[in-house]
C-alpha cells in the first residue's frame, strides 16, 4: 500500500515484484513489474503507468485523473471492475484487453494483438489510434461511440452496442459484426465495408468506402431509417424489411435487396 498525497510514486526498477499493489493517494505513479501485476484500489490525481511482464488484472477500484499506459506485451490486461473511473485516455499494449468503465472513457493509442473489450457507462471516445488485430467489442449504453481516428485499424472487425449515436473509421478494410445502434451509424474506411452479423441500425447509416467494394448483405440487416453511400464501388445491401435509400454515391454496380414488413 502506498500513500504519497499529492507526490509522485516511482516504482520503476525493472527487476520489482509485487503481488497488489495500493495506491491510497499519489500524483503521477509509475509502476513496473518483472511478471504479472494485481492493481489493487488506487486513487491517482495524475498520471498511472504500468508496464509488467505479465498479466496485468485488479482487485479493486481505480480512479485515476490522467491518462493510463498499460504496457504488458504478451500478455492480457482485465481491469474489469464496474466502478472504475479512468478520467483521462487509457492506452494498451497487450493481448487480450478488456476495459469497464463506470463512466465516459477515452481510449487512447493501443496496439492490442488479441480481442479488445470496452464497456462504459457514458461515451467511447479515442485520441490516439487503435491498432486492434483480434475482435473489438464495443458497449456504450445510452452514451455516443465515435473512434475516427485516422490511423484505426481494427482488423478482426467490430460488435457494437449503443444508445446513441456511432462514428467509425478505418484506415483499411473494416468488418462490422453484430450492431444495434439506435442514433446514426457513420462507417469510413480506407478499404472494403463488410458484415459478418445483424447490422440493427435506427438512424441513418452512412457509409463511406472510397473506390471499394461495401457489401452489408446479412439477411437480418435492419435498417430503420435512410442508408447513405457517401462513396463505394461495387455496392450490395440487405434489408429484412423496406428499405430508404437516401443520396448515393457509387461508382460501380448497385445491388439492393429488401422485403416490406
């Protein structure tokens, strides 16, 4: 356990082994592990960084005002707690991550070679870009998702769940799994636009793909009010109800396929 007030925590020797560790009060906290690490409760009015040589986990609640660094290559990082409050960014290098927040999070850059899980109670929002290669699960509540960096590059394709309204974007190719969203759904990517689940869209969906192919063709795919194709070439789009086809765009063939309710 360590109580610093509002002084920094420097823990940074590369051959450190701790099992929980505490944080009561401190400024800006910079931890390291040789192995594994548990994040015990902590309260940081700064800074948090955590590089381990294991698995990074927690066993109590983190409240922390800056931004987060978890670096744990090569293994996964669960902070997985209902009541954590990461008030600033939270970036991650690591395996399979997973992050909850009781709130709003921001996500800031993560390179992430397995899955990727972000709950929160309010917005999901990044500054910096997600290089994601494994499945990225989003669930964002009555809150907004917009990660539209420039450089995402989300590679194993994306579940969304949200309330509010939802902004993508891609640097290449981008996969959309099972979304139910019941704002607008704006897609951009640098390559294809594919499905590979129900897409349950209430506002309007538009989709921006350049000179590539978008093909949205799940027989469950429900959207609700207009599709927009920004840009796209060859386009296909299945709807298991009517379908509004708002201003379109497309520089290759159309294909439209849609039963009345």
């Amino acid at each position: 356990t360590l109580v610093a007030g509002g002084n920094d925590i420097t823990l940074d020797t590369s051959t450190n082994n701790f099992a929980t560790v505490v944080i009561t009060s401190g400024r800006n906290v910079a931890l390291r592990d040789a192995g594994a690490i548990i994040l015990g409760a902590s309260t940081v009015s700064g800074t948090y960084s955590v590089t381990a040589g294991g698995v990074v986990s927690d066993s109590g609640d983190l409240d922390i005002e800056g931004a987060t660094t978890i670096l744990a290559s090569g293994s996964n990082v669960v902070l997985d707690r209902a009541t954590h409050d990461f008030t600033g960014a939270v970036g991650v290098t690591g395996t399979t991550v997973e992050l909850v927040d009781a709130n709003a999070i921001i996500l800031g850059a993560s390179t992430v070679s397995g899955t990727y899980s972000v709950t929160a109670g309010g917005n999901i929002t990044d500054d910096g870009a997600l290089v994601i290669t494994g499945l990225t699960t989003l669930v964002a509540g009555t809150g907004i998702i917009t990660l539209d960096h420039t450089s995402n590059d989300f590679q194993g394709g994306l579940i969304i769940s949200s309330s509010g309204n939802v902004v993508l974007r891609d640097v290449g190719a981008i996969d959309l799994g099972a979304a139910t969203v019941s704002g607008t759904y704006s897609v951009t990517a640098g390559g294809a636009i594919t499905d590979s689940g129900t897409q349950e869209i209430t506002g309007v969906t538009t989709l921006v793909a350049g000179g590539y192919d978008i093909t949205l063709d799940t027989s469950t795919n429900n959207f609700a009010a207009a599709v927009v194709i920004t840009s796209g070439r060859n386009v296909a789009i299945t709807d298991e109800d009517a379908i509004d086809l708002g201003a379109s765009t497309v520089s290759g063939t159309y294909a439209v396929t849609a039963t009345a309710g």
